[in-house]
C-alpha cells in the first residue's frame, strides 16, 4: 500500500514509518535532557548561566551545517547524507555520555546539531522519491504532518523520560545519557534498511566559496545574537557583529548570481512561490524557538509577589507545556486536511493567524491558567500546521536537485528567527525586570511586549502569504520530473 500509487518510486507506507522512528528520536534528543539541565550543571560542575553556551553553540552548528548538508544531499542522494548526519549526531551523543568536563561536552552538545538536519532531508527524499507520480506535493504534506507528530510526541516522551530515567538509575548521568545515544543509533540501522535512496540529478558541483562566504555571514549574525543575550545590550560590539554579517551577504549575493550551480539558487528563492515561504520560517521562529522560554518563566513567576504569572510549580508548568506540544501536533494533522478541503496557501494563511492570534490573546487575556492555556493551544495549532507545511512548501515549489537546500533553508531562517527572538527577549526581560524596583510594572510590560512581537511577526507572515500564486504548492503545481533539468543561472 502506498501514499503515492502507481509507479516505481512510490512513498510508501514503510518508508514514512521508518522516517516515523527517526523523528521520534529527534523529538526524544530536543526532550530528553531539559528536565536533566540542573544535575548536568552539578555533574560538569559549571554554574546555571553556563548552561547558556551549549545552547547557543548547538544552535550556531545548526545554522552553518543544514544548508550544506541539505546541498550535499541534493548532489549525492539524501539517505547518504542522512545516514552521514546520524553517524555523526551518534558520535557526539555516545561522547555527552562519557565526558565529564565543560569543554569536551560544549563540544560534544555542538555536535550533536546535526540531527536537525534530518527533517529537511527527510522531507526532500520522500518529495523526490514522488516527483514523477501525480500526487507527490499532497503526498508530502501528508507525511510531514505524519514526521511533525513524531517529532512533537518524541519531545513529550523524552521529557517525560528524562528525570524518571535518571532517578531510576540512582542518579547515574552516565547510564542515563545513554539511553539517547543508543536511540540514535538505532536511528542509524533504520535508515539504512528501511529507507531507499531518492535519485540525485549527475554533475552537481560543491559551490565551497558560496558556501564558506555563506558560513561567514551566518556566524557573524548569529554571534551577535548570542552575544547580545549573554553580555547585554550596551555591549557595542555586538551591533558591529550583526552588521558585518549583514554586509557579507551583498557581495557573496553577487557571486552567487554569478555561478552556474551556486550554494543557493537566489533567482530561485526570489520567486513569489519561495521567497514568502522563507520569511515564514523565519518570523514564525521568532514565536516557536524564541517564545518559550518567556512563556514558562511568565507561568512560573509568583503572582502574588510580583502582581502577575500563574505562580505555576515545574510540574504544573511542564503540565502547560506539555499540552501546547499536543495542539503542536493536531495543527500538523490538521493540515494537510485544511489543504486538501482548500488550498495549500490558504491553509498557511490561516494558520499564521492563528498564530498571531494566540499571542495577540495574551495581551487582554494573561491573569489565569485557563487563559494563558487557550492562548498557547490557538497559537500552537497554527504553529504545528506551519512547522509541517512550511519545508513540504518549500519542496514544492523548488526545482529538481534542489529540494534539499529549500527545505533546509526553512530550518535555519527558522533557527536566525528563534535566535534573534531569543537574545531580544531576554533583553526585554532584564530589563523590565531591573526596572520594576518596587513596581510589577515595567516586568509586566516586557512580557506583554515580548507577546506583541511574536504575533506581530505571525501577522507579518499571513500577509506576507498573501503574495504567493493562489494555487501555489498543490499538485499541479509541481513540473513532472522530466522536464525539471538543472538550468544554469550565469548567463
């Protein structure tokens, strides 16, 4: 039985099961040690704060390594490249297990960012493997819904697991670090015996200039950023960081249009079905990467000392958030099921305004659990349904041979969103929190703020979507295979 009928190359329920697994795993590595994050402090025998560089670094990892990775799967197929990032993600989650020092697992957590890599190359597998059936952009849909719910449902089992794990192991860090290892290396044999190959078009080249400019631009950006967060705004050096990063992508811009087979197809990601779907990503990262944090501490806060919060315990709040990862996973469900009823585009319209919608709600509506509760489940159904829609979009509307860097390219727009999000906030938040000497108001009103913002760029987005073809990313929309060749772009 199979999701696209009829030829050879069908996505098939097997394949998408196996895939199934693999996300599973990569929800469980996102889980799994969150609740571990204070016996991880005292075993490496840093201080909390401390805990701030292996997210940024994994973060950074992210951001240089799925773009190329993504390409390099367009060129030499992307279960090879797929099998290489899980080796690797392995590698360095077997190492977290056995290290015991801040360096060897600041590395160690680094490099572990290269399971972020396997969605996008999932995705552009199994849009490949379909390209020459009738139904390979409504199928694909329907699988990314099918991965997303996997991917949110692994983050709720490894949450779950993680501090139950470690007290049933007496405490051992070890022993409980590697359970995870030994899922991703079941990941490994999964892939290699349960998912085929998709058919990578001959006489690809590496663009390593593109790339490494690329890289550049990429870590200066996102340093500032973690900078910014880490040592305040009046830092100075931090702005001239971002700018410079800001300025490398003009003439590496220019090279690029100058290439016949560059890192990235500009004239590509500037077609009106592409270039709305990137900013997507990114403005939805804002709310999906860089709002939770905020959103916790918010339900933490004690309300009778400081005049707002939900004076939520960790156990009540993990309660809350467990409940916006389930409507993460109704909104991937639901998608491909508001596609099929409309359209692929105004399924993402809709669903950024939900989006918008959740977090404009917290500005009347934030005094009481049940508020801030329907708030978060309206925005986490928007946001699942974009979280699977946005690369499955992406994919379709990418040309043959370079589905995997326009999947990928959602991922790390996302992950500079969530960046950028993250270290405003948190500046945001500090502030608000050195003013409200005495007062709950300054504090107060940075949380609102940092609640305006993220619907804001919700909203930004809907419209932004307004401006992609009606029947953009449906199956008709996508060019048989045959007639997909590779064009040169330098002239």
């Amino acid at each position: 039985m199979t999701i696209l009928s009829g030829r050879a190359g069908a996505v098939t329920f097997g394949l998408i099961g196996y895939l199934f697994f693999v996300e599973l795993v990569s929800g469980i590595l996102q889980g799994f040690y969150v609740p571990l994050i204070p016996d991880l402090v005292e075993h490496l025998g840093i201080r909390d704060a401390d805990f701030n560089w292996f997210e940024a670094a994994q973060l950074l990892v992210a951001a240089l390594s799925v773009p190329v990775l993504a390409k390099l799967g367009d060129m030499f197929g992307h279960k090879r490249i797929l099998l290489v990032s899980t080796v690797l993600t392995a590698g360095a989650t077997w190492w977290l297990a056995f290290t015991g020092d801040f360096t060897s697992f600041l590395v160690a957590w680094s490099l572990q960012a290269f399971y972020t890599v396997w969605l996008p190359l999932e995705i552009a597998l199994i849009f490949d493997r379909g390209r020459r059936t009738a139904t390979a952009a409504s199928a694909t849909r329907r699988a990314a819904g099918f991965l997303v719910v996997a991917l949110q449902a692994g983050a709720i089992v490894g949450a779950l697991a993680g501090g139950r794990v470690f007290t049933a192991l007496g405490g051992n860090v070890t022993l409980t670090l590697i359970i995870p290892a030994v899922a991703v290396t079941l990941v490994f044999f999964a892939i290699l015996f349960g998912v085929p190959e998709s058919e990578p078009l001959p006489g690809r080249t590496l663009d390593v200039v593109g790339f490494s400019v690329l890289s550049i631009g990429l870590l200066l950006i996102t340093s500032g950023l973690t900078f910014l967060r880490i040592n305040g705004p009046g830092t100075w050096w931090v702005y001239a960081l971002m700018v410079a990063g800001v300025a490398v992508f003009v003439p590496w811009g220019r090279f690029e249009l100058r290439q016949s087979d560059p890192a990235i197809d500009l004239r590509v990601m500037a077609q009106p079905r592409m270039w709305p779907v990137q900013l997507t990503a990114g403005l939805i990262g804002i709310s999906l990467l860089g709002a939770q944090a905020p959103l916790s501490t918010f339900a933490g806060t004690d309300r009778a000392e400081n005049g707002f919060g939900l004076s939520l315990d960790a156990s009540n709040i993990s309660y809350l958030i467990g409940a916006y990862l389930v409507s993460l996973i109704v909104g991937a469900v639901l998608f491909p099921v508001g596609a099929r009823l409309s359209t692929p585009r105004i399924t993402l319209i809709v669903a950024a305004f939900l989006v918008a919608a959740g977090y404009f709600l917290f500005l009347p509506f934030h005094d009481t659990a049940a508020q801030v509760f329907t708030n978060m489940v309206v925005a986490g159904i928007g946001s699942g349904a974009l979280v699977a829609a946005l690369p499955s979009a992406a994919a379709a509307a990418a040309p043959r041979g370079q589905t995997g860097i326009a999947t990928a390219l959602t991922n790390t727009t996302k992950t500079i969103g969530g960046s950028f999000a993250s270290s405003v906030f948190a500046v945001l938040l500090a502030a608000g929190a050195v003013q409200a000497v005495g007062s709950s108001a300054s504090s107060l009103a940075g949380y609102l703020t940092v609640f305006a913002v993220c619907g804001a760029g919700a909203l930004l987005a809907a419209v932004l979507l307004f401006l992609v073809p009606r029947f953009a990313f449906g199956d008709d929309d996508v060019e048989a295979e045959e007639a997909l060749p590779v064009t040169p772009i330098g002239g």
